[in-house]
C-alpha cells in the first residue's frame, strides 16, 4: 500500500490506539480505495479531489452496496484525508465538502435477564477452561466492556478488594469499573487454577490465557462464546457486543441514570449511548401492547 496509506495505519495504532479489528476495516476500505484511484489515472492519495471522491462513492453504490457500508466507507476516508490535512501532505481535505449519507439507525440486539442467565450458567466447573470462560463472560456482562478491552486486562489491573477493574479502552482512554459479587466469586475461582494453565516460567500478564497459555484472543473468544450459547440452548446469534449492549438495556431497564451508563460504557458521546433508551422505549411499549386491556 502506499506510504502515506501506511502512516496513517501507525498512526492509528500507536497513536490512537485502535483495536486489530478496527485497523483492518479501515485497511480493506483505503486498499479498495487506492485501487480505484489507480484504476482513475491517479498515482497517490494526495492527487485526489473532491470529484475523485465523489466518483468513488457513486462507484459503491453501482455496485449495489448498502448505504451503511457507503457510510462507513466515506468515514474511513474522512478520517485520512483530516490526517493528511492535519500533517501538512494536502492543502485542502478533499473530503471535507462531503456529506455522510444518512443511515436508520438499527436498535441493537441484546439477550433477556434470563437468558443471560442461561448462558452463564452454561460452563461447567468441573473444567479448568470452562472455569475461566465462566469467568470471562461474568466480568464482561459485569462490566460492559468490549471484547477487545476484556483480553487486554492484564492482572495487575485487576482489584479483587475493590472489585474493581482498570480497562484501557479506545484511544488509549482508561477507565476504572467495579463488578459484582457473581463475577468476583468467578473471578476467584479462576485465579486458584490459572497458573496451570500457563507453561512454568512463563511472564505471561494477560488475566485471562489460552489453552497454550498465551493471551486471549478475539477468535478463541468467540469460539468459546459459539459453544455455550449452543449448550444453553439460546437461538439468537449471540457475539460479544451482544453481551454489552444486554448490560446497558439491563441498566436502564433498572433505572440506570443515563450517563452513568454513558461512563461505564466508556462512550464519547451521549448520543451513542442513547440507543440503549430507544431499545428498551420499544421493549416496554411491547409488553403495554401484550398485557394491557385498552391497548
């Protein structure tokens, strides 16, 4: 890929502190992108103008893609060119006359009480991986936390006495976040067999280790989360937001003060963390309709 491509890539990686997850979407956009500019007779990003973009853009569409990918799309390159902009390669952002096609915001999914009940109920504590997958989907569903963000958290960021959590979230921000009794006790239990699950010598920090004792990744989380929402029986397509975003809506479903939510979710924006209310707005007007006579 072109080198001012690449530098920003870094950038969002050392400076910005994005997860492997975020960096490659940005990286099959700006790939896609580069390709196209080739495909126009340019030679570098610099030489794009406001039409090359717009162009692009009308590309995507032919191409039948959906407007939230357009979206996402436009984003990654108005997150270049600012760069670009930004560090003095370009006089003026090319993108910066164009308007980010609107998008029907869609509520997300999240499971009930119950059957998050149901899947933390599914590891068995007869089984050392088990017991520390146990523990995994308690402290996330505790706290709130991204999947990325749950794999980082090494064990001296964990406070057993406190209960409480130190989280590195997006852009390097940290936050510190309590948990509950449930998660604690899980915690504790995984913590007596963890260093079995590591080789003898090993420095590992990561609080939560593989099979092989390595960190944990987004993969093997999955796969794991795949097993359980399977063994108790939930037939909606659980992944690890889903886990987040039934912690918020619980919340609030509680009484929650919206931006209290807003702080543990670690959201910049309010606006962000509003969803949650419209999802649970709909889920009450549900059961008015089932149950109310005059409804």
């Amino acid at each position: 890929m072109e080198k001012h491509i690449e530098r920003f890539l870094r950038y969002l990686e050392l400076e910005r502190n994005y997860s492997p997850n975020t960096l490659r979407g940005y990286r099959s956009d700006l790939k896609e992108f580069e390709r196209y500019i080739r495909e126009s007779g340019l030679n570098s990003v610099l030489e794009v103008d406001h039409l090359t973009v717009r162009g692009y853009l009308a590309r995507l569409q032919l191409n039948g893609l959906s407007r939230a990918t357009v979206q996402r799309k436009l984003s990654s390159l108005k997150t270049l060119y600012r760069f670009l902009h930004r560090m003095g390669f370009i006089e003026a952002d090319p993108t910066a006359s164009i308007s980010t096609p609107r998008v029907e915001r869609r509520l997300p999914d999240f499971l009930t009480v119950e059957e998050v009940d149901m899947l933390l109920s599914a590891p068995r504590e007869d089984r050392p991986i088990e017991v520390r997958d146990k523990a995994m989907l308690e402290l996330m569903y505790s706290t709130g936390v991204r999947v990325s963000e749950l794999l980082a958290i090494d064990l001296n960021d964990i406070d057993m006495s406190e209960m409480t959590v130190r989280v590195k979230g997006k852009g390097r921000k940290e936050r510190i976040l309590p948990f509950g009794e449930v998660a604690k006790k899980a915690l504790e239990r995984y913590l007596e067999i963890r260093d079995r699950m590591i080789p003898a010598g090993s420095n590992c920090r990561a609080l939560f280790v593989s099979d092989w004792g390595r960190r944990m990744t987004s993969r093997n989380f999955r796969q794991r989360l795949k097993i359980y929402t399977k063994r108790a029986g939930i037939k909606k397509k659980v992944s690890p937001h889903i886990l987040r975003h039934s912690f918020a809506t619980h919340m609030l479903e509680a009484g929650a003060d919206l931006r209290a939510v807003q702080e543990l979710l670690g959201h910049s924006n309010l606006s962000t963390t509003q969803i949650y209310t419209h999802v649970t707005a709909e889920r009450l007007k549900r059961i008015y309709d089932k149950y109310h006579p005059r409804a």
